[in-house]
C-alpha cells in the first residue's frame, strides 16, 4: 500500500522548546512505516491579519531550529516561503517548500521554489476554482523542464497541491470535497484539514476557528480518496501564537490519523 503522506506541526516556531516538545511527541508517526512524515513549522507567518500578531523568530533563527529538529529527530521538514529571495535559502533545509494559499499564483515564487531541489505543496488559494491550480503546478513543471503534465508528471516532479477550504461569504470557508478528485487530475492532493475549519478574520484582528469539525473533515477527504493530510498541532492549542482555535492537540492528531490509516486501508 502506498504511504500516507502526513505534515504536521505547530503553526509558526514559538520556541526552540516548543518545537522540540512537538517534535518529540510526533516522532511515533515519523516512525510508522505506513507514513511519509513531514514536520511542519513557519520561520515567519507573513500574512497574518494584525500587525501585532506573532509572526515568528525569521529565517535564519528559524531554519536554524528547524535544521536541529532534522538533525535530532530524522525528519523531513516543510516549512512555507513567502518571498522568492527565501526560496534557495529554506531550501537548504527544508525538503518541501510551501507556497501559501494567498500566494498560489505568485509566478515569480512559483519559479523560485521550482528552481531549488525541494518538493512543493502548492496550497490552494480559498478564492480559486480547483481546477485553475493546473496552472500554478504547470509553472513549477516547466521551470523544471518537465513536458508532461497531470498526476504522474507532478508526483515525479515532488509536486504537492493542497486543500484548505474556500471562501463562503465573510469569515467563513466551506470544502466541496468535489475540489479533491478535480485536483487530484493534476497533482497528489493534501487535505488541510485544519485550515479548513478557520475562520478568517472572525476574532477580532485574527482567525478564528471551530476545531471540533476537523476529524470529520478528515474522514470524509479520506474517503474520497487524497495522497496525504495536513494538521497543524500543539501541546496546547488555547496557547498557541498563531491558528490555535483550529488547531489539534497531540493526542487528538493521532486517534485521528489511526483512523485516516483505516480508512485508507478499506478504500
């Protein structure tokens, strides 16, 4: 059976100690065999909605810690850019670079993250119809000289395109789990599933969120049929700096993922 590809990890680098605590506690689905595991943390959250939001300790802290993680725990990182001058730096340390979802058709960072030997997982922008994404993954395809197109050429090509909900009214995303088998035409899919419970700009100067919806979410993508998950996690959401009213915590993450394997097995 193909692995599930897995991404989890605090939204943003709070600490090098939080981060660690994180990484510690996941390492048991790094080491499952049924798992292509990835740890998930930002050096900097550019596109928060307040200018006092936490951002994060920036790229060079930020890989640096990442980098240790890599190092202690022997995982693969992903970790998001926002500019293109940070596309070869990340790439250094990261084996997936992240284009965010607000940024999905930025051709320039497109180009830069495809010129570095790193994966890509192309976030889908919450504004975008699915099948539209064909076209950011053909940027990154053509900068890397590949003539095909579609799922093979893509998953040759460390080409990932990911879920996370799409704008319905204000302050609120909903998922046509229809967007999973368009998109899965042109490239493996991953569902974020806990971005697509959030709630833009609903708490006043940030996200919001409704956290109890995200194992059902995940449940039903799984059904569908998509190459992998993502979940950003936490020792203690109602603590976390960023994206903590969507978020899971540790223990919840892996009754949930115990359960996406099951159902992957059926299907």
């Amino acid at each position: 059976m193909k692995k599930m590809i897995l991404i989890a990890g605090p939204c943003v680098i709070e600490s090098e100690e939080l981060v660690f605590s994180v990484a510690e506690a996941l390492q048991e689905l790094n080491e499952n065999d049924k798992i292509d595991f990835y740890f998930k943390s930002s050096f900097d959250k550019a596109n928060r909605t307040s200018i006092d939001s936490f951002r994060g300790p920036g790229l060079e802290r930020g890989l640096e810690i990442l980098q240790k993680v890599k190092d202690k725990f022997k995982m693969q990182i992903l970790t998001d850019i926002h500019e293109s001058h940070q596309a070869k730096r990340a790439s250094e340390v990261a084996d997936v670079l992240q284009i965010p979802a607000f940024l999905c058709r930025q051709t320039d960072l497109l180009i830069a993250a495809a010129k570095t030997p790193a994966k890509i997982n192309i976030k889908k922008g919450q504004f975008l119809n699915p099948s539209d994404i064909k076209y950011s993954i053909k940027k990154v395809l053509e900068t890397r000289n590949e003539s095909g197109e579609g799922y093979e050429s893509a998953r040759k090509n460390g080409v990932f395109v990911a879920e996370r909900g799409s704008s319905f009214g204000y302050g609120n995303l909903v998922v046509d789990m229809r967007s999973l088998v368009i998109m899965r035409e042109f490239a493996p899919v991953i569902f974020d599933a806990t971005h697509s419970v959030q709630m833009p700009g609903a708490a006043g100067g940030k996200s919001g969120g409704r956290s109890e919806f995200v194992e059902p979410l995940a449940r039903a993508a799984a059904a569908v049929g998509v190459d992998g998950f993502f979940f950003e996690t936490h020792i203690n959401p109602c603590e976390a700096l960023c994206d903590g009213a969507n978020m899971l915590n540790i223990k919840r993450l892996k009754d949930c993922v115990s359960t996406l394997l099951k159902i992957q097995e059926i299907i």
